[in-house]
C-alpha cells in the first residue's frame, strides 16, 4: 500500500543513516586525489584554497535550497520528482535519461576506479586488472543494496564513520608532516588571478562535493520525512565542508604545491611524512581510501538506483524498474539495471573521462532544481514548506550564479566534451516523444 506521498517501500531509514549517506556519497574518494588536480591547475594557496570555499557555499547554497524541496515532496527519486512537480515530465525525463546514460554509470565507475587504484597499493595489478576489480566492486555493492536498504544502510554507516574520522585526522596530522612549514602558503597569490582557469579547477573540486542533493533520492525511504531530509540534508554538506578544508590545508602546510601537482596520489604522499604513522603511514591511508571509495561506491547504488524507479513508478520508463521485492522491500530491478550500467562504464573509461561526464552532466539539473524553489512557491504557494529556505531568495540565486558560471566555462574552455555532454543530454529529447507515443504518456504527478 502506499504512503500519503505515494510511495510504496518501508520508511525505515533514520535521520543518522540519511546523514551518513549524504556524508558517505559526498566523500567517496576523490578528496584522496583532486587536491593534486587543483594544485597542478593553480599552483598558488590562495586560488587553490579560494577554490574549495567556493566548492563548498555552492554546495551549502544547494543544500539549503534543496531541503525546502524535500521537505515539501518526499517523494523517491529526489531531484526528478522535483523537476517533475516544477516543470513537466520533459525536464524529469531528461534528468532520469541522463543519468540512465552518463551520469549514474560514470559516478559508479569514477569511485570503483579509485577503490581498485589504491586497492593497488596492497596487490599489485595493471590497468586491465584495476577495471575488473572496479566492475567487481561494483557488483558486490549491487548484492548488498537487493538484500534491503537496512543491510546497505548499517555498512553505508559504519564505513562513512570511519572514513570521516581518518580524513580528519590526516587534515590534523599534516601539520606535524616531517618538511611541512607555513612557508609552502608563500606566495600565495600569483600576481594576477585568471578566472577562467579556477572556473576550471573548480570541476573536480565540484566533483568531491557532489553528494550534497543525493540524499533526497531516498526520500520515499526516510522516516518522519519532513523534519529528517531537510536536517539531514544541511548537516551533511556542513560536515563535508569542514573535512575538506582541514585536510587541504594540512596538506598546503605539509607539501608544497608543486609536491602536491606531481603526486597522483597525493594523501599517501602526505601520510608517509607523518612520524606518527612511521612508515605505515602510506599503507594506512591506502586502507583508509580503500574503505572511503567503498562507502562512496555503496551510497551512489543506494541513492542513483531510487531516480530509475521513481521513472518508472511514475510512467517515464519501464514498469518492471518499478518493481520492489517482497522479500527485501527493495526496488531489486532497478539496482541491478544500475549494477550493469555501472558495471558496463568502467570497462571503457578513465578516470578522467568518468569524472568530467559526470559532474558536466548533472549540474544543468542541479541549477534547475534549485530554481524550481521560485517556480513552485509561485504555483503551488499552498504546497505545506515544514522548511523554507534561509536566505531566500539570495542562498539560491548565489547557487545558480555559480552553477551557470562554471558551465559556461566549460563551454568555452572545452567545446567539445561538453557539447558531447550536452547532446547526449538532448538526445533525450526524440527518445521522450517516441516513449510517449508508445506508452500514451501515462506519467503519475505528485500527490
């Protein structure tokens, strides 16, 4: 039977386990590895730490704006059944066709890559090897989210506690990093600031803190909804801030810039300077990221695979993705369908090609998201807000400035995968009008 909202799988999830997935999909594994891709980009403190602030008011801005959404319409899907309720089923459409094609395969793919990488570092295995354990990973992560969302919910929590207190620890402990000085902050602005190149860097820097919205795609899944998902929401992508900033300036103080742009893996490189480690230093920050890339790959399946059954629960795709099981209250077909996708990226891409298809793809949905906030309180002003947004309507017009900023750019800066990026995003277009013809275009609206 479904719920008031029209949601047909237990509300079990607890306001903690909505934190750690918004804290546990945000910090996967690419704050491992990023700092180095900012500093080979910047090459000073200041743009490279300018950079995660503005990372992380964009993401707080989202964050902030998003809870009204979720709390008004905690509905499965998250980000769809907003553009759903905002603009039609076009929009929505487009954003499940996204993420069927690009989006949720090359988040999935990205994490499992840099699980397998620093997996590495205890067995060795060449690069054929590194995409077999990914797609494995993967798969082992599909099992545990079919046996119910209680099984992924409790690993998903224990696994992101251990990843945030490691990645604040070696924040703290760069600063005892043998060579590590005040020094390596001077200069710490280059004489003129290009603007366009830290448009650029702030790609990947976006890249780490996307997972800020994730949380809402469960929301058919959350206890007392209304009070949790907005909470959970603003609390995670607080959390995610203060980690990011620790730990990049612990690592400024502990290496140089130029350090950081050579090292690849650049957390192992600070942590083999840390006496208290000795030399298990690296090891023990290959673990932890190992553990992290496995809590981020678990909580992309638990949220990416909620959007395809919310498309079908509501009309726009196959009827059997809708399907929950009855043993596991899980929607089984769609977490396998994203297990495949998932499974089918990472044999074919790079990291570099995973990350950049992914974050240009989800931002023009992210940007539309926040503004349904101003669409639906001027059409729905009778729509019961449990939180409105602090801040309106500046906190989401500061959100779409940055949104639209760092898309032009990349517009401009790299025409070509972008527009690759985008026509993939409009391919969706003919293939929304052929599935209504076909299926009459019975798509279900919130309640």
């Amino acid at each position: 039977m479904a719920d008031q909202w029209g949601e047909r799988m237990p509300r079990s999830v607890s306001f903690a386990q909505i934190v750690a997935l918004s804290v546990g999909i945000t910090i996967g594994s690419g704050i491992f590895r990023v700092p180095a891709t900012v500093a080979a980009q910047l090459q000073f403190p200041g743009p490279m730490l300018l950079c995660w602030v503005l990372g992380g008011v964009i993401a707080v801005c989202g964050a902030l704006t998003v809870a009204e959404l979720a709390g008004a319409l905690p509905r499965s899907g998250g980000v769809f059944a907003y553009l759903l309720e905002g603009y039609g089923p076009l929009p929505a459409f487009l954003f499940g066709w996204t993420e069927l094609v690009v989006i949720r395969a090359s988040a999935l793919g990205a994490i499992a890559t840099i699980f397998a990488e620093y997996l590495g570092y205890f067995v060795p295995l060449v690069a054929m090897h590194v995409r077999v354990a990914a797609a494995l990973a993967i798969t082992l992560i599909g099992a545990i989210n079919y046996v119910g969302v209680q099984r992924a919910a409790a690993v998903l929590s224990a696994t992101t506690a251990v990843k945030y207190a490691v990645l604040l620890a070696l924040g703290l402990l760069a600063f005892t990093a043998r060579g590590g000085s005040g020094a390596h902050f001077v200069p710490a602005w280059p004489a003129s600031v290009a603007w366009s190149a830290l448009a650029t860097a702030l790609i990947p820097v976006m890249w780490t803190y996307d997972g800020w919205a994730d949380a809402a795609f469960v929301a058919g899944e959350v206890s007392n909804p209304q009070r949790n998902l907005p909470l959970a929401l603003i609390a995670g992508a607080l959390s995610v801030i203060v980690a990011y900033l620790v730990v990049n300036v612990g690592f400024l103080y502990a290496l140089t810039p130029q350090t950081m742009a050579d090292s690849k893996l650049v957390a192992s490189t600070v942590a083999a300077r840390i006496p208290l480690l000795g030399s298990a230093g690296a090891a023990v920050v290959a673990a932890a990221v190992v553990i992290s890339a496995f809590s981020g790959l678990n909580a992309s399946m638990l949220a990416g695979s909620r959007i395809f059954y919310a498309m079908a629960d509501r009309g726009l795709f196959f009827r059997a993705a809708a399907r929950v099981s009855p043993r596991f209250d899980s929607p089984s077909v769609a977490i396998w369908l994203a297990t495949a996708l998932g499974v089918a990226y990472v044999l074919e891409n790079d990291f570099a090609q995973l990350a950049d298809k992914f974050i240009l793809g989800i931002w023009p949905f992210y940007a539309l998201t926040v503004a349904a906030v101003f669409v639906l309180r001027a059409r729905r002003p009778e729509l019961p807000r449990p939180y409105r947004v602090w801040g309106y309507p500046i906190v989401p017009a500061v959100f779409l400035l940055g949104s639209v900023y760092m898309v032009l750019n990349a517009l401009i800066t790299d025409p070509r995968n972008t527009g690759i990026t985008f026509a993939i995003i409009l391919a969706g277009v003919p293939v929304f009008w052929l599935w209504g013809s076909v299926r009459g275009r019975t798509v279900v609206r919130q309640p």
